[in-house]
C-alpha cells in the first residue's frame, strides 16, 4: 500500500527510479519509503526526493509546501513563541534562541529525551516531519532552511 509519500509521488506522477538515480539513493529505500507505512524518511532524504520531483515537473518552489501538507497533514503545528507574543520582538528573538528540549519534544510530538539522544546508538537521526515540525514552529520558511542546511538540489544538464 501506498504510503502519503508514494501516493504524493504517484500524483505528480514523478519517476521513482529516475528520482532515486538523481539523488543517489538506493532504488529499494525509495521504494520502501512509498511503499511501507514503518519506513520514515530522513529530513535530508524528504528534501532530496521532493525538490527533485518538483525540479523534474517543472513545479514552482511553492510545491513544497504543498508537498509536506500533503504528506503531513496531520502533523502537529507548534508556535514555539506563542507564548511570547505580548514580548518585544528582541525578546521572541532570544527566547527563541533559548528553547528547552523538552519544551520542543512536547509540542513537535518528539519522543521524551530524543533530542538528547540524537547521535547516540540509540537514535541515529531525526525524522524528516520532526524538522519539519521544528522549522515551523520556529516560524521559519521550511525549504529554505533545508536549503541552508543542505544546500540547493540542482538537477545536471544531461
């Protein structure tokens, strides 16, 4: 069964294999991420295979958003600074800058201390949806902080 990335995919009707070529991602992790509801993409693995999808479609940029609400529609929407709203804005600023984990675990839906677990062998990465969750709650542009974290995904000219 289609997972909501596969079913995204399968709308654009985007070349898997292609996307997996491009981006240098085994042809069987595609496909288990489309395919398998247990199988969760990475932050960098989401970035890669919808940028590319969209570049191949000749999408407009917009297309990723509309990429992680479809494939995330029921992610949590967290406001990290809600709470903070009466401050002025260099008070969100450093507030934002001062989040405790577990504040962020609560409101992303984060598993109790992963984030301190992060990079042990216990918890090799961080979610794709979980960033994304982070991203937002921050009030940051989703794609352009993957851009900044990863960098641009350009298609060759071939």
């Amino acid at each position: 069964m289609s997972t909501p990335l596969g079913k995204y995919l399968d709308r654009l009707k985007a070349n898997k294999t292609k996307i997996a070529d491009i981006i240098d991602l085994k042809r069987q992790r595609v496909s288990d991420l489309c395919n398998k509801e247990s199988t969760k993409p990475t932050p960098l693995e989401f970035y890669k295979i919808i940028t590319t999808a969209i570049l191949l479609k000749n999408c407009p940029e917009e297309e990723f958003d509309n990429a992680i609400d479809e494939i995330f529609p029921d992610r949590p929407k967290a406001d990290f600074l809600i709470e903070f709203a009466h401050l002025s804005r260099e008070t969100q600023f450093i507030q934002k800058h001062f989040l405790t984990q577990k504040v962020i675990e609560e409101k992303i839906g984060m598993s109790d201390g992963k984030i301190s677990r992060l990079g042990s062998k216990d918890v090799k990465e961080v979610l794709a949806v979980e960033l994304i969750c982070f991203i937002e709650g921050l009030g940051l542009d989703v794609l352009k902080t993957f851009k900044e974290i990863y960098g641009e995904v350009e298609l060759d000219k071939d």
